[in-house]
C-alpha cells in the first residue's frame, strides 16, 4: 500500500501544572503526515540553536495515541484514553521512569481544506514523585508550497 506523504507546518503547545504553577511551551516545527490504512502518522524532529536533534513518530488512532522519540532522547510513550501506562525515558542524564494516565484525547484530522488538532490531557508521574497534570494541543497545517 503506497503511502501520500504531506509536508506539514506542526504547531505544538503544551501545559504543564505542577504544585500550583503553570509552564507554557510552544514551538513550531516542519514535518510530514501521512495515512497509513486508519492510522495517521506524523514525523518531525525537534531542533534547537546548539541542541541535539529527536526524531518523534506519532501514530494516531480512536484513543490511543504512541509517540516514539529516538535521538537525544529515547522513549516510546503510549496515551490510552482511561488508561495508565508505563515507559522509561533515556537521555544524556540518566534514565526516568515514567507513568501516564491519559483522561481525554481529542483528534481532528487534517483535511484539504482544514487544519488538523490533536489534544491530549494527561497525568504524569516521573520516578514515583509527585503528580504533574499535562496537556498537549498540536496543530498540523499543511506547509505553503508556494511560498
């Protein structure tokens, strides 16, 4: 089965509460999309000024979402709607143990004539410390050909 890639603008904001405070990321980066049977898989890698680069995979399906990071940073994290799940996150600093319990997961593909979002609320716990709430919204737009 041949596969249509598209490159896409990616968009992803994220929200971190912890201890009564609130962390605000948000960075833009280039990627591809593509459908592959009723899977969606995005591809884009992470890119700093002076930082090492991370590959992230995400496949998307009905209430489950994998994204699979390799690079500076290996792990291979799964958002089951309702559900826990475990997974250790290697870097140059060690390793973390992660739990994540995902609460809502919310997908709008992307279309011809429509921008694609992915939301994901969740509840981590990082080497049996405290709980931090997280959410993610990532924004897939088709790049500008033209420009």
């Amino acid at each position: 089965m041949s596969k249509r890639q598209t490159p896409v603008i990616i968009e992803l904001c994220t929200t971190i509460e912890e201890n009564g405070e609130k962390e605000y990321h948000k960075v833009e980066q280039r990627g591809t999309f593509y459908r592959k049977g009723h899977i969606d898989v995005l591809t884009y890698v992470e890119a700093g000024e002076g930082m090492p680069t991370v590959s992230n995979l995400l496949t998307i399906q009905p209430n489950k979402v994998n994204l699979k990071r390799s690079g500076n940073v290996k792990m291979n994290q799964q958002f089951l709607l309702n559900k826990k799940t475990e997974n250790i996150v290697k870097h140059p600093y060690g390793s973390l143990y992660m739990e994540t319990f995902t609460t809502k997961i919310v997908y709008e593909p992307i279309q011809p004539a429509k921008v694609g979002n992915l939301y994901i609320a969740y509840e981590i716990k990082l080497n049996d410390q405290h709980i931090r709430r997280q959410k993610i919204n990532l924004i897939i737009k088709k790049e500008d050909n033209k420009a």
